[in-house]
C-alpha cells in the first residue's frame, strides 16, 4: 500500500536524536529582539548556535554603510544573500539577493556595504572568524561561543531572559 501524506514516522526517531529547529519566521522575526545588536547598524539573528560541531548559522543585517569587518577564515563558510547588496574589497563581485558564495579556509577579505545599502545574508561559519588589521595580523576573533554569549547577554537585557538563547543551540 502506498504512503500517505497523513503517514507519521515518529515511532522511527531514535531516542538520542537532537530536537530539530524550525523557524517559521527566521528572517522576519515578529518579534524585532530577536536580532542582537553586533556594532552600529549591524545584527546577528542567530538560527543555529552548533557548540557540538563548533558553527554558527545566522542572519547578518547591516543597515549603515560602511566596512563591515575585515577577517580570516580557517575554516569555510557558506553565504546566501536574501536582501539588499555587498562586496568584498578584495573581490570584482557584489553580492545581491540570491547569490551564494563558498568561503573557501584560508580566505582574508574586507566586507563592505556601500552607503545606502543595506543586506541581510545567511552565513554559516564554522570554527571561527579571525578579525585582521590592514596587514593580515590577527587583532581578535569571534566563534560560536562568543555568539552565544552575545545573545544570552541581549535577549536577558532586552527582557527574553537568558535562556531563550538556549532554543538555537546544538
Ligand atoms: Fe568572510
């Protein structure tokens, strides 16, 4: 007999599997405290906090023009742009909704929004991102605890309470 839509595997899950995530509204929370504040004019809404596997999937927003950050990457990333538009300095490109871009290990570049744009992308990072002055030296460095404890610390100021970090976290 064939499945049915109304067919429910449940029963095969095995007991030590993770709880999934699903946000229905992940790029347009309803609620706008969702989005941690990561400079002027910049966001991080977290989607997946991965302290088990050392990567962090999350929505970059950047509303003021400028440079972004300038890092290393020693391990790679996957982008994709939902909104708006950006570039790399180092790079003939601009990213714009719908471009996708593999960050291969090793990659240094300068992250820029022009004045007058402004972007949302998905970036899944993984191990972290060194930050670099303008001769390639490391001056610090973020990963996925980091971005854990920056949300922690926002959604417990901002009312959420501290936990509420916990629902992205594998
Ligand atoms: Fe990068």
């Amino acid at each position: 007999m064939p499945d049915t839509i109304t067919t429910r595997y449940s029963p095969l899950v095995p007991q030590d599997m993770l709880d999934e995530i699903f946000l229905k509204d992940a790029r347009e929370p309803e609620d706008a405290r969702l989005w941690v504040p990561n400079g002027p004019g910049r966001w991080s809404r977290p989607l997946c906090l991965n302290v088990s596997q050392g990567y962090w999937v999350h929505l970059v927003k950047v509303t003021v023009g400028g440079v972004v950050s300038r890092h290393r990457h020693p391990a790679p990333v996957h982008g994709f742009v939902l909104e708006g538009r950006w570039r790399y300095l180092e790079r003939d490109w601009v990213a714009t909704a719908g471009s996708y871009l593999f960050e291969p290990p090793g990659d240094v570049h300068t992250l820029v929004v022009d004045d007058g744009d402004s972007m949302i992308t998905l970036f899944h990072n993984t191990g972290a991102l060194l930050y670099c002055d303008e001769q390639g030296k490391t001056v610090g460095s973020t990963d996925v605890f980091d971005r854990v404890a920056a949300a922690r610390k926002h959604y417990e100021a901002v009312g959420l309470g501290a936990d509420y970090v916990k629902r992205f976290i594998r």
